[in-house]
C-alpha cells in the first residue's frame, strides 16, 4: 500500500505542460486503467469484508452501511460497490478484466444491477450456461460500447424462461435519492415496463395541463417540477399513510428573528429531512401551513411548547378555491388543488388571514411571487399580475 501511494505521489508532481498530446491521452488511458484496477480491488475486498461480517468490528451491520459512515461513499455509490462484489462471484471472465483494468465499475454495474442472486438461482434450474454469458460479456464489455453491454445482459434476462411465470414487476424496481450538503437531491430510479408506464402517464398528465405561455424551461425542468408537484398532491390529499405517529408533512425549523427578517438569510432555517433553507423560502412556506412556537432555553433546550396554529383554516381555504378556482397568476390557470394560498400582505407583515388578503397560487408562481412578482385584484373582481419592475403582464385580449 506504502508503494502505491508513493506511484500516485510520483504521477502527481509530474508537470503536465512538458507532455505532448500523444503522451496525455496515453497517459489518460494508463489512468483510466489504473482506476479501474484500484475500484476492482476495493470490490474485491468489500465482497471479502461482507462475507467475514468486517463491519461488526465497528459495530455496524453491513459494509453498505459502513461504506457510508466510514469513508463516506453515497448511498448509491455504496450499493454498486457491495452489489458488485457480489455478482463477479458468479462470474469470473467479467470479474479477471475488471481486475486487469480492461473493464470499468460502471460496465460491471450494469451486469449487477440486472443479475442478482435471484436470477443467478433460476439460470441454475434452467440449465442456462452462466460461463457462456460471463464470456460474452466480458469480450462485449472490452471490445464495444456501454450500450451493447446492456443489450448483451438484456438477453440473459430474456433467456430465463421466458414462457414461464410472469415475474414479479415489484422486485425489479428501485428508487434511490441522495441528499447532497446544500440540501439538494438527486436520484435514480428503474422501474418494470408497466410501472413506468404509470410513472409517465402521471408526469405527462400534470406538464400538459400546466403550459402557461412564455414558460421556456427544458422538458427535464418541466418533468422535475411535475414529479415535486405530484408529491405535494399527494402530501395535501391526506391520504398517505402515518409516518411517526402523524401525517407525513414538510416540516421547517427557523428562528423568529430570521423569519421576520425581510432579508433572503440564507440557510436560516433547517427541514425535517436534515436539509436547510433560505429564511426567505421558509417565509414562502409559511403562507399555507401550520405553526408551531416552541420557546428555546440558553443551553438549547426547549423549554416552553405551543399549540398548533394553523395559519389557513380549512373554510377559508374553500372561500378562496370557490372564488379563485384555480392559479390567479397571469396565464397560468393551474387547478385549486395544486394551489397554496397566498398572503398578499404577509401574516408576519401584519396582513390579515382572509378572504380579501388571500390567493390562489400554484408552487411555480408562488415562488414566482415571493421573488418580486406581484398579485392584485382590482374592485371588479379581476386579477392582474406585474413583474418585479411593475409592469404588467397583459395576454389575450388584455393584450390588445
């Protein structure tokens, strides 16, 4: 180990001006081997840690888990490691290039993501050759492209009986989220023919009913804010089962001084999911939500708890959806129950919880509002809408 960190000391303080572009792509190429080597050897011993139980020694019970707390891997990275190690048992030719650095993690995670223990079993029964595959996939893997990885490992899956039982879509499927330090989330999900079906249906449903004119975002946005605003319909129907005792809920934690603060007070305030938020956004939530004040001692402690209030009741909600029915927001016309309703005057402004100083709002023009944009209704009973420089947005025959 002592010389292989003085090798990776050595590439180091190489100066990469004195090389010509022919030794930099070889010496790229060299790297992208050695890489591969080192991550088949980590494999290795995660496989050789998790089969002698190494992680109870620290006083976890699985090396995913230690992966996580030790060296700090992502949960996904974490997973496709011990996945990894798992499957190249069963599969040597695969696992000898990947020693040799000829193929990458990534190549040996597509063959595991799809080849469990299951399917290794159900080869078995079928006489299925698993050396034939493990040869094919190796030479596939150092001789063509990810993609005709992925085909070539499509085909043992289609060879495992494929007249017999329907397999179970719910074994299949995986979701995987990984909050990042700033509070953000990415993921990555796999879903069986039909359960995708659904997933798309569902998306598509909510991005073609909601296309208000000038919106320029990308489809992925589109697709991005269509998933979060199925979640909050889903958090506003009630209807999700009970997670600790209540409803599952977006809970936000902040000081009151940084919540009267008119400033933006960046991570001010911390969600129930350990990420944290701008005093700003957590004012935006504050709008449509229940609060609850909890009176804190020097030392932390919580010394005085108060009830829930909930700032919107229930029938002023439904005065505003009966008088707004949808997104006020020029343009927009998004359905009530994908709506907040909006404080014009901010309760921490003094503004009153009712029907006159309240909105209908969609998430997207909510946000939209809460960052210079502006909602007013004039003595007719019509809504107009200004941007940030008082202008006002005209469409249709307001336009002309």
């Amino acid at each position: 180990m002592s010389e292989l960190q003085s090798a990776l000391d050595a590439l180091a303080a190489e100066d990469l001006h004195e090389l010509t572009d022919g030794a930099v792509l070889d010496r790229t190429t060299l790297l992208v081997q050695l890489g591969n080597r080192v991550a088949a050897e980590l494999t290795r011993t995660v496989r050789h840690a998790e089969t002698t139980q190494a992680a109870e020694y620290d006083g976890l019970k699985s090396m995913r888990s230690w992966l996580i707390g030790h060296p700090r891997l992502s949960q996904t990275e974490a997973s496709r490691v011990v996945r990894s190690g798992r499957v190249l048992e069963h599969f040597p030719a695969l696992a000898a290039g990947f020693a040799d650095g000829q193929i990458t993690a990534a190549q040996v995670n597509v063959v595991a993501e799809k080849i469990g223990a299951g399917e290794v079993a159900r080869a078995e029964e079928q006489g299925i050759d698993l050396a034939a595959f493990d040869q094919v996939w190796a030479r596939v893997a150092t001789e063509s492209t990810h993609e005709s990885l992925a085909a070539a490992v499509q085909a043992f899956d289609d060879a495992l009986d494929p007249d017999g039982p329907e397999p179970d879509p719910t074994e299949g499927r995986r979701l995987t989220m990984v909050k990042h330090a700033d509070g953000t989330v990415t993921g990555h999900f796999e879903l069986d023919a039909a359960g995708g079906e659904k997933a798309q249906a569902a998306i598509e449903s909510i991005v073609q009913a909601d296309r208000p004119k000038g919106d320029e975002r990308t489809r992925a946005q589109q697709n991005g804010d269509a998933f979060v605003q199925l979640c909050d319909n889903q958090l506003a129907s009630g209807n999700l089962p009970i997670l600790r005792t209540v409803k599952p809920h977006v809970v936000v934690g902040i000081d009151l001084d940084d919540l009267v603060d008119p400033a933006t007070g960046a991570g001010a305030a911390e969600m129930g999911f350990g990420a944290t938020i701008s005093a700003a956004r957590a004012r935006y939530l504050a709008c449509d939500g229940s609060i609850s004040r909890i009176v804190m001692g020097p030392d932390g402690t919580p010394l005085d708890l108060g009830r829930d209030h909930r700032v919107v009741t229930p029938g002023l909600r439904k005065a505003v959806e009966r008088r707004d029915k949808s997104c006020v927001f020029a343009g927009c016309g998004a359905p009530s129950w994908w709506c907040d309703v909006h404080h014009l005057v901010h309760w921490l402004h003094g503004g009153e919880t009712s029907l006159q100083n309240s909105a209908l709002l969609c998430e997207r023009h909510h946000t939209k509002v809460h960052h210079g944009f502006r909602v007013e209704r004039d003595p007719g009973g019509r809504w107009r809408t200004y941007r940030p420089d008082d202008t006002q947005i005209l469409i249709g025959a307001l336009a002309h």
